[in-house]
C-alpha cells in the first residue's frame, strides 16, 4: 500500500514537473486566439505544444514552439504583430534563459 501511494506521489510531481510556468506584463491590450487580453501580468504555462497565458479567469491558449536562442535574453520581452489594427502576440522571450515561445496562431485574413 506504501509503495503504490509513493508510486502515485511520483507520477503526479513527474507530471508537474514537466509544465513550465513563467511571468509576463503586458503594457498594451492583446489578442492571443479569439481571447482580448488586457494589459496586466499573466501566468504563462508550456505544457507539451500549447502555451496557456492567464490571469484570474481570462485565459487564452495557443499552439507553441519552443526554441532555443543563440544567447541567454536579458529580459521577458513579448513581440506583437499588427493584425488589422489588433495586436496579436507573435513572440516571448524569456528573461533569464535562451528560451522563447514562437505562438503558431493562423494569419488573420
């Protein structure tokens, strides 16, 4: 019975473990999907290719690559792109680490 409650314990930290969580500010309104986010500070969560940014109950999610850059970034910058007068994010860097998130939103028509 011990084993199969540590066994259980194991599982569950492996699988939060594996989701990444990071912090961002937006200073300007943004789109992210069909969700409009506020300017603020949101959770962002990787798990697996998706990349869910939140903040209390608003939450947007997205299909996400991860790629390494070729140097560690400084800052947590996030990069927009114009979309018909709607600013739609494109990019986070992530302070602290090589790492940024490459949002694979369809192109607005």
């Amino acid at each position: 019975m011990i084993q199969r409650s540590l066994l259980v314990f194991a599982v569950l930290g492996l699988a939060l473990a594996s989701a990444k969580s990071y912090t961002i500010t937006l200073f300007q309104p943004a789109t992210v999907g069909a969700v409009q986010l506020k300017p603020g500070d949101y959770r962002v969560d990787v798990l697996d290719r998706k990349v869910v940014i939140r903040n209390g109950q608003v939450e947007a999610t997205s299909p996400v690559t991860v790629e390494a850059g070729d140097s560690r970034y400084r800052t947590t910058t996030v990069r927009f792109e114009n979309s018909n007068g709607t600013m739609r994010i494109q990019e986070i860097r992530l302070g602290g680490t090589s790492t940024r998130l490459l949002l694979n939103e369809p192109a607005a028509n």
